[in-house]
C-alpha cells in the first residue's frame, strides 16, 4: 500500500512579491538578479527576486482545517492578477477599467498593508487601544469583583492577593496587549479592503520612461507612498482618505502610478529623467530598510536639488 507524501507547507513567505521585484530587476522572472541597499547593514548587494522580500511564516495561520500556509496561497492568486494588470499598463500606458480596475486597486491596497512597517504599526495602533480599553474596564472593578469573576472561569485565582496583583499589572505603565498572528493577518485583510476602497476613490496617472532614457525607477519595501500633494503647515500625517494628498507607486522600472483625488486633463506623462531621480529620491525616505533597483549606486536628486548616487 503506497504511503501519502507529506504536505509541503511553504516557509518562504514574501511580503514584496517576486513578480512585483522582477520588474526592477535584469530579467521579469523569479530569478531575475535584483540591487539590494540595504539601509540597516549598510551595504549593497546583488540577489535573485525570490531570495529577498521574504520573511519565515510571515503568513502562518493557525485555523482549524486550514493549511497554515493559505493565505500565502491566497495571496499568490492576487498577486498573479496585479502582475498581469501592471504588464497591461507598460502595454497601453493606461488604467484598466470595470473589474480589471477593482483587481488592480486591491493587488496596490494589499501591497501597503501586508509590507512589515505598515503591519506593525496596524497592530501596535489596535494595541494601543485594546490597553486602553482594558484599563478602563479594570479601573472599574475591585479586586474581589475580579476574584468572583475568574472563579467561574477555567483558570481561577488562588487567592484575592493574585486578583488584586492581576488589576495593579493591567493599570500599571508596562502593560501591553498581543496578538496571536492569525489575528494580525486578518487585520492585514480587513485593512487592505478599506485602503482599496480610498484608492479606487483617486484619479490615476501612468508615468512611463523610454527605452532611450538613462534613469530608470526604483521601488522599496514601502512601495505604496503617500504624500501631501501640496505642503500644508505643521506635522501632520497624510492619509489616503484626504484630500491634498498624492499616491505614488513605482510599477517596475520603467512605469509608475500616481494618484491623486483632484482630476487631471492627462492619463498618462512621459517623466524626464530629472523627474524619475527625484522620485527616486522619495522612495529612498520612504523606504523601512530595502531599496530595491535595476542598477547599483542608481542616481537621485535631493531636496537640495543636488544629484547623487545612492549607496547604502
């Protein structure tokens, strides 16, 4: 009687897909080599697209009947859509429009929300509120109320000693809430789905190079950027629900998206190589660690107007 082959559960789990790096690198393929700048280790290094942009069971669930690599499953499937959408506007130097444009929408919503800066900063925020939440629910609540609480639960307290400990702990300055991963992954959807929404919301504008240009695009593990379209006073945060505020995404080397709420007369600019370093440059603030290119030490323009290469 033949044996079942064990399930090979995948490990690698790439918050930046292959498909979306090949763009950048020498060949649109998984192994396609890739320059690495790497911000935190200070260096800069040649590698495949399959090889970075990962994390270990970034996306291991633990769901009854479920393989704990799903969602990476799941999201190949998205992501296999998005790669095909953005060949189509390198093609046609357009949006897509009806479903394609609601599919492309969602591959750019989830490429912000599952990168690991947004991811955490999402859960630290539901955190920080769960805390408060708890606090105030605590503060409430005597010891013995709690002890009488937890006596009917499967994990009572010993003594009312241990309640009152358990109520100082939650109130106290070094408390913090958790969550279990699946939790964060699910907030990671839900997230993605309402940033979807706002994008689809935006007019968009295809930004392209030629074949004859000297500069090309790069991208970051942040690649989904949000700007103040036009600087406002003081330090506050754009966001994709306001308006002032431009979407810049580079596609791949060659093609890049803006959107923006206010309606522009054009569908698509061709950028002059003076506009690509300087969004070059933008990309390098905007990136967590990884800045990701076709070319080592590629060319920037600061906010100084000076141009320079960029080395980790």
């Amino acid at each position: 009687m033949a044996t079942e082959k064990p399930v090979e559960i995948k490990r690698r789990h790439h918050y930046l897909p292959c498909s979306y790096l090949s763009g950048f690198a020498s060949k649109d393929e998984r192994d396609g080599l890739i320059w690495v700048a790497d911000s935190k280790e200070h260096k800069t290094y040649r590698q495949t697209c399959e090889n970075v942009g990962y994390k270990k069971d970034y996306y291991q669930i633990d769901v009854p009947d479920t393989k704990p690599d799903a969602i990476e499953d799941a999201f190949a499937i998205i992501e296999g859509i998005g790669k095909q959408a953005i060949l189509k506007i390198e093609k046609d130097k357009a949006i897509p429009q009806g479903s394609a444009y609601s599919e492309l929408m969602s591959y750019l919503a989830l490429l912000f929300a599952r990168v690991p800066n947004v991811r955490e900063y999402w859960n630290a925020q539901i955190g920080e509120l769960k805390k408060l939440e708890g606090k105030a629910r605590i503060s409430q609540q005597t010891p013995q109320e709690i002890f009488d609480f937890f006596k009917e639960s499967d994990q009572p307290f010993a003594t009312l000693k241990e309640a009152e400990d358990f109520r100082d702990e939650i109130l106290g300055d070094d408390y913090i809430v958790k969550y279990d991963q699946t939790t964060e992954i699910r907030t990671v959807v839900q997230n993605a789905d309402i940033v979807a929404g706002l994008l689809a919301e935006r007019f968009w504008t295809v930004a392209y190079r030629t074949d004859n240009q000297s500069n090309r695009f790069v991208t970051c593990d942040h690649p989904v950027m949000l700007f103040w379209n036009v600087p406002i006073e003081g330090n506050h945060p754009p966001g994709f629900g306001l308006t002032n505020t431009k979407v810049y995404v580079p596609l791949s080397m060659n093609t890049a998206l803006f959107g923006l709420f206010e309606k522009k007369d054009y569908l698509n600019t061709r950028l002059t190589n003076h506009l690509i370093k300087k969004h070059n440059f933008l990309t390098t603030l905007h990136s967590d660690r990884f800045v990701f290119s076709f070319e080592k030490g590629f060319k920037f323009i600061n906010e100084k107007g000076a141009e320079l290469s960029y080395e980790s």
